[in-house]
C-alpha cells in the first residue's frame, strides 16, 4: 500500500483481511506494514509515568527484525520522561504517519525494554530521518524547518524494542482505530 494517494482506514483494514504474505510478530505485522513503519516517517511514542500520566517522546528510525521486534531509535536528552517510562516496564504505543497521505499505523505492546545503541541505529537515523524530512518538505514544510525538526547527534541516540502484540490503523476517517487482523 505505499502510495502517493491519501489512506484510508476502509482501504487499511481491507487490505490486511486479505493479506496472504508473509507475516512477522507472530501474525502483527504484514511485511508491507513493517516496511511502512522503517520508511522515514513521523514517529509518535506513548506511555505513562509512576502515576498513570501520559508521557509522549518521538522517534528518529524503525528497526524491524525478522521475527518482527521493533526497535526505535530516538534522541534521549529530550525524552528523558519517555525513557523513565520505558525503564519502570510501562507499556508503549508506537504510531507512525506519512504526512502526505495522513496514513498511520499504531503499534502497541505491555511493554518495551531499553536497548543499548547498535551500529544499525546511527545509518538507520540518518536515512529515516532524512527520508521524513523530504517528506515534511513534499508536506508544504520550508526546508529549513524540516532540517532543524529532525535533526540529532550521534551521541543522543538511545534505542528501545518490544514485540507488538497489537497493530492499528490511525488514518483519519471512518474505522480509524480498528485493530489491524487478519
């Protein structure tokens, strides 16, 4: 489904009922989905703190492994409160979104587990991000503005994966926060 068209959450829901490929996370995730989410997208991440807060953070790349482990790089300075989140096993929602076509996909899990920075995770931000901030300039965003949003150093990068149990289609419109089955 990776297109220029706007999504549909009809069209998402449809498309994963008659999905006959391969599949990773134990049935979660379509490859084409996995494939979304590693595309260089806007990247929303969500728990909670001790108290049952919200704790919001973004991401920088999408990782997926073959049996469908995410794992998201993020800059820790600024998501400190998400990392403390992470650290007390407080449970995660992932939601990636192309902003050209409004289409998003949620993934969520009871929990994630802080990771240490792998060599993948530096390459991985840079052609993510770089992919987002074209995306963000296509979106009508000056460049600049683009280049500033997604900018990181090396030296930030910090890395948590979990194993989604879940799977959302997020695109605005009818259906939109049905669970992505088969």
């Amino acid at each position: 489904m990776l297109s220029d068209q706007p999504s549909s959450p009809v069209q998402e829901l449809q498309d994963r009922r008659h999905w006959s490929g391969p599949t990773l996370a134990n049935g979660v995730l379509t490859s084409e989905l996995a494939e979304f989410c590693q595309s260089g997208l806007s990247i929303v991440l969500a728990s909670r703190d001790g108290a049952g807060r919200p704790v919001v953070g973004r991401g920088l790349a999408c990782i997926i492994d073959a049996d469908g482990r995410v794992r998201v790089v993020f800059r820790d300075p600024p998501n400190a409160a998400l990392h403390r989140a992470i650290a007390s096993g407080a449970p995660i929602a992932a939601t990636f979104t192309r902003p050209s076509t409004h289409r998003s996909i949620q993934l969520k899990a009871p929990r994630a587990e802080l990771v240490r920075s792998a060599p993948p995770d530096g390459p991985s931000a840079i052609l993510q991000t770089r992919a987002f901030a074209d995306e963000l300039v296509r979106a009508g965003y000056p460049a600049r503005f683009a280049a500033a949003y997604t900018r990181f150093e090396p030296h930030e990068l910090a890395a948590f994966a979990f194993l989604p149990e879940n799977a959302f289609v997020q695109t605005p419109g009818p259906s939109a926060g049905s669970a992505l089955t088969p």
